[in-house]
C-alpha cells in the first residue's frame, strides 16, 4: 500500500473509532437519564457506562451540557424522517414536518421535559444556546426550504422575508416549549397550540391559492384542542 493511501486509512480509521466512541457516550447518557429521570450525570458514570475512559467524554465533547444537546439531536432524527415524509403539496409538507418534529415530544414526553430543563437550567454557562451551531443551521436550512417551495408553489406570497417568516414560527415553537417544559401546557395540547399558532401566521401571507390549504390544517389543530381552544391553564 503506498505511504498516501496508507495514511488515509490510518485517519479513516480513527475518525471511525471516534465516532463509535462518540455515540456510545450519547446512547450512555440517553439511557442513564431514562433510568434516572436526572440529567446531573457525572462524566465518570458516563464513561464506565460507555466503557470509556474518563478523559473520552472532555475530548469529545468538551462539557456535560454539550453531551446533553448531542443527546437532544440524537434522539431526534428528523433529518432523515424528513426526507420521507409525502404530502400533497408544499403547504401540507410543512404542517406534514411541524407534525413529525412534535411527535417526538408527545411519544416521550418525561424524557423530553427532563433534557429541556435540564438545558434550559443551564443555558447561561455557554453560548451554544439550546442546540449546536450544526444542528441550527441544518433546522434552519429546512424550514427555509419549505416556505421558500410554497413561496415559489405560489402558495405563500413573498410580502415578508421568508428568513423572517421562519423566524416567527421558530418563536411560536420555541415559546410553547418553554411554557410546556415548566409544565403550562398539556402535552396532548402542544403540538396543536404550534400548530395552530403557525396556520394563523401562515395565513397572514397566504395567497389566494394557499389560504385554503392553510385554512384546512387551521381547523385541524382547532378540532385538536376543542371549541374553545386555549384553557386558561394554558395561558401565562
């Protein structure tokens, strides 16, 4: 083998052994806080649980918070359910996504609520914020592709920036999941409270074409949490 190609899978081999190593602490720690019900892991549990050594997890990761947000993108891999998902028209495809990314949370809601305290408790120690700058570029990257495909479906007119537009729903989103992570919103209300949240932004900029599109996912989310739509449990 010449001294290039050998040294190529030399590299090859670790990065793969790192990456192994990599995912093993990650399934340690998801398992340890299923366990548990904490997220106040020691490096030290996770290592022996990952049969690791004690300085694998600060190489790798750096913080225990940061083991925790790998923990959060582990888990939810919408990247590839994304790619799979078939709807009707590009309208459809974004409640279609907004309905997968929430599914996580109401199939695992204990787990859920116990990362994003955790995360949230901690959110002043860096400033990676409650996700790495990876995987917000890869979520941002997405949602602007499907109010861009709408955009240009002639579904949504372009009288806001569509980085603004995502903008908006981002905060409709993230502010549901604060106030359902201290426990103000049911989780059997939380993925209609977005989504209706986003149907009545969406339909702010819907064309004569798209508002009926909006409109069916609109009522949707509506019969989900009843005539009455929010309780005054659910209000701050």
């Amino acid at each position: 083998m010449a001294p290039a190609a050998a040294l190529a899978g030399a590299a090859g081999r670790r990065a793969q052994a790192m990456a192994d190593r990599r995912q093993r602490i990650v399934r340690a720690a998801r398992d340890l806080i299923r366990e548990t019900g904490e997220t106040d892991l020691s490096m030290r549990a996770l290592a022996q649980r990952a049969g690791v050594s004690l300085a694998t997890p600060y190489n790798l990761f750096g913080s225990k918070r940061a083991v925790m947000l790998a923990v959060l993108e582990d888990e939810r891999d919408f990247a590839e359910r994304f790619r799979e998902l078939d709807a009707p028209d590009s309208i459809a495809r974004i409640f279609a996504a907004h309905d997968l990314a929430f599914s996580y949370y109401a199939a695992d809601p204990d787990f859920y609520r116990t990362l994003w305290r955790a995360l949230l408790d901690s959110s002043g120690v860096d400033s990676t914020g409650l996700a790495s700058p990876e995987r917000v570029r890869q979520v941002r990257a997405i949602w602007r592709a499907l109010l861009e495909a709408a955009v240009r479906d002639g579904l949504l007119a372009p009288v806001v920036p569509v980085e603004t537009l995502q903008a908006i729903l981002s905060q409709v989103s993230g502010g549901a999941l604060l106030f359902w992570t201290m426990g103000g919103l049911p989780t059997e209300r939380l993925s209609a409270s977005v989504g209706l949240g986003y149907a009545l932004a969406l339909g702010g900029v819907a064309t004569p074409a798209g508002a009926p599109l909006v409109r069916d996912h609109l009522e949707r989310y509506r019969a989900v949490l009843g005539p009455a739509g929010a309780s005054e449990a659910d209000l701050p």
